[in-house]
C-alpha cells in the first residue's frame, strides 16, 4: 500500500519568508504523521535564504522541493491590498509541478488541524474545490450570478489534471490582461470569472476567512453555510488571516491572534516583534476609542 504522501504548494517572494515559516510550521506539526511533498514556486534565487525552512520541512520528514519563477513572468499584472506578485505565480502550477492534485495554500494561514480529509475530496471534474467568500458581493464586476457565488483563493485543492486539459492556468491570464479594471483581488478575480461558477464548494472549516469574524458578513454567510458556519468560526482548521493589517503586524485585532503567535513563537522567529510597532502606533492603540471620537469630531468643525 502507498503511503500518503499530499502534495502542497506555496508561492512566495523574499518578504513573505517569515509568514511561510509559520504557515508551513503549523502543516507540519497539526498532521505529524504525514509526510507531505511541498512544493514552492518562489522568485528567491539565493538558495541559502531558504536553508532554515528546509532544514524544519526535512526534520518533520518531508520534503521541500523549489520551483523558480522570474518575477518578470507577471509584471504587468496588477497589484492591489496586501497582495504581492507572488499569487499569480500559481497560475502556472499545472505546467511547474507534476503532479494531478495539489493543495494550494496562502502564507497567512494557520493550519490548526488534519487535512487527510481535505485532500481525499473527490474532485470529479472539477477544476478545483474551494470556498464561498461572503466578503466579496459586487459579483456583476465579473459577470458572476449568485447562484455562480465567489470563491476565496488562499486554499484550493487544485485538480491539475484539468487545468492542463483545459489550459486554465494560461486562460485566466489571458483574462487578467484583457480586463485590468475589474480586477480587485489579483488573480483571485481571474480564477473566478474564467470558472463561472464550475468550481466544487468546500465546508467553511477549510478557510475560515477574517471575514467571518465580521458581524456584516455573518447573515450572509449563515444563509450560504448554514450551521457548517459557526461550526467552522469555533473550531477552524484551516485559519485564514486574509485581511489587513496581518497578525504578525501590531496594529491587527484578529480575535484568533494569539493562535497565530503561538505558532510563530515555536519556530526560528520566536521572540520577533510585530513590524509595525512603532511609538505612533503604541500611541494610537492607547488612545481610547470614544477619546478618538471626540478628537475628530472637533477637527471636523
């Protein structure tokens, strides 16, 4: 009998090393029996910047295998938020990796417990399998339905196979150049306009969003998910921090923050400060909100 061996892929440039660490920590100790393939498409060239996480993915017995990428590939794409260069590089992950499944993953990611059971998702025919994003409603930017709904991209088991078939990887870049204005999200909004909705929904457990968090969101993410929804918020397994600021920022307020710490502070950047801590923004926190009220209130007049 084959042993399970899932294989995962990250993309990622130079700044996200630290949040991969992690991401890639929390993988490796929430499933300590499996041995994973991970692969990562990355623009690093120094190979020696990327010791330290293979020395960690080798020392739970798993591999870590690059794929370069010149960053070149995608300089015309466009760049909003939070996002990097880095996301669209998974557009080219049926032609980088061979293999017919993948587990596609955000470095903002904490997962908190097994995936055996994500990675066993019958895919049939589709392309991928992902899950719904209540956050995103202006669906008539990419001539989405309701019924179509919008997929979030931090986690995707990607079926390659149909991707090669379909050549979907080159299709939504094709997209992504033709319409620059009604990209928002990167690529995210590409995968979702060229699938119109041919995409195979997961339970929410599997990225648990920052959104969820938000009581604005929550309505419409109960009528999607139904009790699979609080379920998911109060034991996650695949935490997703996909707003700004990030956890690993001082200005972030996720209510799941010291989870990501907690991981962080079990690898080599243990005892790391947030970036952002600076006197500004230890005077903005101590500052009380009805105080910052009141503050505006009389410049406004």
């Amino acid at each position: 009998m084959n042993p399970f061996i899932p294989s995962v892929l990250f993309t990622v440039d130079i700044k996200f090393i630290q949040p991969l660490t992690v991401t890639i920590f929390s993988l490796l100790k929430s499933n300590p029996s499996v041995s994973f393939k991970i692969y990562l498409i990355t623009e690093i060239e120094d190979e020696s910047r990327l010791d330290s996480l293979k020395s960690l993915v080798l020392s739970k017995g798993s591999q870590l295998i690059t794929k370069k990428i010149g960053a070149s590939s995608f300089s015309n794409q466009k760049i909003k938020y939070h996002y990097s260069i880095a996301n669209y590089y998974r557009l080219l992950a049926a032609e980088m990796i061979p293999e017919e499944q993948v587990l596609y993953l955000d470095s903002d990611i904490i997962v908190h417990g097994p995936i055996q059971e994500l990675y066993a998702t019958d895919l049939a025919e589709y392309p991928l399998a992902a899950v719904y994003d209540p956050q995103v409603q202006d669906l008539d930017r990419l001539e989405l339905s309701a019924e179509q709904g919008y997929f979030n991209s931090g986690v995707m088991l990607l079926n390659l196979k149909i991707w090669r078939e379909q050549n979907l990887g080159y299709k939504v870049i094709e997209y992504l150049t033709n319409f620059p204005t009604r990209i928002q999200y990167a690529d995210q909004c590409g995968l979702n306009a060229v699938l119109q909705g041919n995409w195979l929904r997961l339970n929410p457990k599997w990225n648990v969003m920052t959104s969820f968090f938000n009581p604005k969101h929550r309505n419409t993410a109960l009528r999607y998910f139904g009790e699979a929804f609080d379920l998911a918020v109060q034991k996650p397994i695949i935490l997703h921090y996909s707003d700004s600021p990030k956890p690993w920022e001082f200005r972030n307020n996720h209510p799941l923050k010291k989870l990501y710490w907690d991981y962080l502070n079990q690898t080599e950047f243990k005892r790391r400060f947030p970036k952002d801590l600076t006197f500004s923004n230890l005077l903005r926190w101590a500052v009380p909100n009805k105080l910052k009220k009141k503050y505006w209130k009389l410049r406004q007049k």
